[in-house]
C-alpha cells in the first residue's frame, strides 16, 4: 500500500479485511472535493462499510454482504444524510481465497482496477460503466466476476494518479499506467510500487500535488485449495 497525500486534507480511503477463513474483502475509495466536509463524509462511509460487510445472526451463522448490495446501500445512506453535494466513488471486492475467485461492484470509481494474469503475461483493465454513490436514488449497481490464478496482481488505486499533471497540463493517464504495469509485472509488488513513484514523480517535475496518490497491490501466492 502506498498513500500519499496532498497537501490539503484528503479524501481517499482503503481497507483490506478477512471476512472469514476463505474469503478477504476490500475496497479503495475517493471522496470529492477536499477538507473536513470530505473527511467527514470519509468517516461516514468507512463506519458504514464495516456494518454492512458481514451478517451475523444469532445462532452464530453469517452472511457476506455482496458488493452491489453493499453499493445499493451506501448510496442510499449517503443520499439520506445529504452531505452538500458530497459523493463517493468506490471499488469494493470480495476474493475467495480458496479458488481464486474475485466478485466486484464499482461505483464511479474510474480509476480502473489492473490485473496482471501471469499465465497470459498480460494486463487486463475491468473497465465498467456505473454512477458515482451520493448522486441518484435510483441508481442500480452491478456486480462481475473474474479469477485470479497464484502469482496474479491486482493493482487498485485512486485518480491521483492517472491524473497527475506534467509540465504541459497532460494526464499521466491510464494507458501509461498500464504499461508500466505490464513491463513491471514480473517483478516484486515492492519494486513495482518504487518504479511507479519514480515514473509518475518524473512525470510531474516539481509541480505540486492536486490530489492524493493512492495504491494498493493484491498479489494471489497461492490458492488454500487444503
């Protein structure tokens, strides 16, 4: 995991959880705007997240909450506070570690997730069209399925970094990212992380941040098929 800031008060957020002894769960998410209304909005969904993700039931049976209803419902609550306009986008997944198995929703959150297959040697984007939590009632949020085999990465992260800026107002961009994503992917998550940094601070020269830089790796050792 690698987060950092601008320089006013940020608005991404992450976690990486277990849910039970087969399944993690995780998202990666962007406020709008900056400050404290955006942090206070940030503390609204995290509490949120954590009392939706699981059901537990009285005779000590659970239930994982799937990521669209999990969408549904922070929607609807950030909707029912009205927090001047104020909207989230969010990735949330849920990887069975047993079979490989990765069941996300997105919610506007355009900053799309990369994952390297080592078997193709290739990188794929999950690119999905959906509306950003806070701004429609009646938004309808989705979920997919994808595998993911030992030694595959999955790379989140926030616009911060497709959105970083050179010298001539450009956009770092998520074809650029994937690139460096793709030439780098056999090495460690540690010196993908390094390269990255070095590549999008090149990039920028000196010009100062305009928002957080945030990003995550999952990497899938092997799958608890015991």
């Amino acid at each position: 995991v690698h987060y950092h800031p601008c320089k006013k008060v940020g608005g991404d957020f992450y976690d990486i959880f277990n849910l039970d002894e087969n399944h993690v769960g995780f998202y990666i998410a962007d406020v709008s705007g900056h400050g404290i209304s955006a942090s206070m909005v940030t503390f609204f969904v995290v509490e949120l997240l954590n009392h939706l993700k699981k059901t537990i039931y009285q005779d000590g049976k659970y239930e994982l909450t799937s990521p669209s209803t999990i969408m549904d419902k922070v929607n609807q609550k950030i909707l029912e506070e009205d927090f001047d306009g104020l909207y989230v986008t969010l990735f949330y997944g849920i990887l069975n570690i047993k079979t490989g198995e990765l069941t996300w929703s997105n919610a506007g959150h355009h900053a799309y997730p990369l994952i390297y297959s080592k078997e193709l040697d290739k990188v794929q984007v999950l690119r999905s069209k959906s509306m950003a939590l806070g701004w429609f009632d009646y938004a309808h949020y989705t979920e997919e399925k994808v595998f993911l085999k030992p030694e595959d990465k999955l790379l989140l992260y926030t616009d911060g970094i497709v959105d970083s800026k050179n010298s001539e107002g450009k956009l770092y961009g998520i074809d650029k990212l994937t690139k460096l994503f793709e030439d780098n992917a056999k090495k460690s998550v540690s010196t993908i992380s390094f390269r990255l940094l070095k590549d999008i601070r090149k990039y920028q020269r000196n010009i100062e941040l305009e928002d957080d830089l945030t990003f995550l790796f999952i990497q899938l050792k092997n799958l608890n098929n015991e």
